[in-house]
C-alpha cells in the first residue's frame, strides 16, 4: 500500500485508504484495457495480459479473506473498482467482478472447503452459476451431481466453479437448491458464447458429468437467501453480508462504468463534431445536443446514486452483524433493475447524440452499448422481477417469486 493511505492508531491502513488504493490500480489499468477491449472481442476472450494485470492489481482477492492473503473489502470497494475498470472495458470489469465476488461466495462454504479453495492456493479464481440446472444424488459421504451450467463468465480463467444444483433423496424427490464447489479440471466447457456483447468474457457453458462433490461443498440456497451459512463463526465482517443483495448489486458495477465511458465519448466528441444539415460547426453549441447530453448525465447519476446508496446500506447490515430484512431486500433488487434500464436509457440517448458513426466497427461507442444491452439482461437486474417483488412488499403480500432477493 502506498504509505500515503490513511491509517488506523495500530498503524493499519484504513477502509478508505485501502479502498482508495485498489480503486486507483484499477483506474491505472484504464490504458490497457481500451487498448485490448477490440482484440479481446475478436478472441472471444479476455486477452491472459489483460487478466494478469488485474490480478496484478489485486481485483480477484477484492474479497477473499486476509487470512488467505486477500483484502476482504467490502461492497462498496468492488462496485467501484469495477466501475472504474468498466470505464475501460465492459468484459473486462465483469470477469473481474465474477470472480471476485464468486470467491466471496466460496467463502459462505464450510471453513473445510474454504481451506481447499484458497489454502493450497490464495490466488484461486471461483466462478459460477446459480441457476439450478444440475442434479446431485445422495451417495455416501456426498453427492454426485451431473449438470450443464450456461454463462459461466470468465471460465477459462477459473480454477473453481460453484454451480447450482437440485438434490434429491434416494427416492428421488428434490429435497434442497444448493451451490455446490467443484474443481475446473473436474468439468469441460462448451464453446457456446456467441453473442452481440460482452464477447471477451468467453461465458460459456460448464460440463459435469458424476462429479463427486463432498458435504462440506454443498452450500443450501434457501438458507443462504435468509442469512445462514454454514461457515465457521469467525470476526470477519465481510462474511455476514446479505446473500441476495451483494449476488445483484455487484452486477451494476461494471454497467455504471460503461456509462460514464459513453458519457465522456460523446461529451469529448461534440466539442468538434459539427451537427450535420444545421447550422452548428459544433455539437456543443447545439441547446437539442445540450439538453439530451444533460438528460444522459442526470440519468447516470440517478443510477449511481441508487447503485451505491443500496451497497452502503448493504455493508451497514453486514457490520451490524445482522442480514437484511426482507422488505428491504425487496427494495434493493427493484433498484439494481432500475439502475440497470437507467444507465441503457442515457447511453441510447448519448448515441442518438452522436450519430451513425457511433455504429462503425472502430468505434468504441457501439461495442459500449452492445456490452451495456447484454449485461444489463442478466436474470439478477430484469427489472420486471425487481419491480414485481418490490410491489408486492409494499403492499403486504406474502408470495415470493425469487430466492434471489
């Protein structure tokens, strides 16, 4: 750490300095990833000297445990790191947050599992996917789960997969919704991310077939969702974080930093761009480009507001020691979606600024908003959802639709 960061009276660098510092490294990564973002499209992957510096400036140990040689930060410290590098790349700032985040969750696991995934190695990369699209069947001492597992981001990059899965009994019938750790080399992935954004995440689908997975592997959703894990009872802070709401707020992160990119394309450019078929040499003397650039900002600023007021209020609970009620996480997922559809609603406009050349394959602003579409259609932001369960607390009705809240 820089020895400018502020620091507690034991001499310790302090939350903010910490924070402050990782936020600066990823700004620092800026250069690097605009200049990959384009090969990292064609390749369908994240270029290894785009990953290495991430890893370099220490984005996939944002919340894997000090005693695993992390900095388990919090929230807040991941959504602006991964705005910042979102600012430079989509795919790149969504990889990082994955895995950061997915080591988190690894981290809910039993201290047995914890200690296979980061105690013969601190830098393990965990990805995943929550979707209950595997099957486990009880077999002594475990299960043996077998499955297809879509959009596993940043896959090729992982050496773990927490993967969801249905267990049955032995008479067949689903008895719990888990997340069960597996090593990658136990699953193959299937070349199926062929999409119109976010390309260099290379999310493609994972493969089991009879894995074995031990007890200590298996993490339940439902108790998850209400604030049970099986971990250790240890003093870190980071760990009683609300299961839903950390899941869907991380997602917006990189969203708010394609944004603020798209914003600073078309402000820069319209200080020289003339508006075509008007009078105007320059879009800026434009009061129609003024009011929509004006209109877009507004907008990127209503999302962060709603972004990070919800991640501060998530990191309170968790210092409090307590989980998030469920009104409140009804109300976390609403804003996530909205501030989803508010950042695609201000880089539409921030196109209709700058014209048809927005859309030429060298411009960086049509790969933006391509990323944009696709990330913001993850399953933890539809807004529909969030809105629906959000609604329905407000009006005292009982019916849950998502464990994901």
């Amino acid at each position: 750490m820089n020895s400018n960061n502020r620091q507690d009276e034991t001499g310790v660098p302090s939350k903010e300095g910490v924070r402050a510092e990782l936020v600066g490294r990823a700004i620092a990564l800026q250069p690097l990833l605009r200049d990959q973002a384009a090969r990292g499209e064609s390749d369908r992957v994240l270029p290894v000297e785009v990953v290495d510096a991430m890893a370099d400036a220490g984005v996939f140990r944002l919340l894997t445990p000090r005693r695993y040689g992390g900095y388990e930060t919090d929230l807040r410290t991941l959504t602006e790191v991964s705005e910042a590098l979102g600012e430079g790349d989509g795919s790149a700032a969504w990889v990082g947050m994955i895995i950061a985040v997915t080591n988190w969750m690894a981290c809910l696991f039993p201290d047995k599992a914890q200690e296979e995934v980061f105690g013969a190695d601190p830098d393990a990369r965990v990805t995943g996917v929550a979707a209950p699209t595997g099957m486990g069947e009880r077999v002594p001492g475990g299960w043996r789960v077998s499955g297809k597992w879509s959009y596993n981001s940043g896959a090729p990059y992982a050496t773990w997969a927490a993967v969801g899965a249905l267990l049955k009994d032995d008479s067949g019938a689903v008895v719990d919704q888990a997340l069960v750790l597996i090593r990658a080399s136990e699953l193959t992935i299937e070349d199926t991310w062929h999409t119109a954004g976010m390309q260099a995440t290379a999310s493609n689908t994972l493969i089991g077939q009879d894995v074995f997975v031990p007890e200590h592997r298996v993490l339940s959703v439902p108790a998850a969702a209400e604030g049970v894990y099986p971990r250790a009872s240890l003093d870190e802070t980071l760990y009683a974080t609300t299961f839903g709401p950390m899941l869907l707020l991380c997602l917006v992160g990189p969203l708010l930093g394609l944004g603020k990119a798209a914003l600073n394309m078309a402000v820069g450019a319209a200080e020289e761009k003339p508006l075509s078929f008007t009078v105007h040499g320059r879009q800026a003397d434009s009061v129609g480009v003024q009011i929509q650039l004006a209109e877009a900002a507004l907008k990127l600023e209503t999302a962060r507001l709603h972004t990070y007021r919800a991640v501060d209020e998530v990191d309170q609970a968790a210092a409090s020691g307590g989980p998030l009620d469920y009104a409140s996480r009804t109300h976390i997922r609403a804003r996530a979606g909205f501030a989803a559809q508010q950042v695609l609603d201000a880089i539409s406009t921030l196109l209709n600024v700058h014209g048809a050349s927005s859309f030429a394959d060298a411009a960086p602003l049509q790969r933006i908003w391509r990323d944009a579409n696709v990330a913001a259609r993850h399953a933890g932001l539809v807004p529909a959802v969030g809105l629906e369960v959000y609604g329905k607390s407000l009006l005292g009705i009982s019916e849950r639709v998502s464990l994901m809240v």
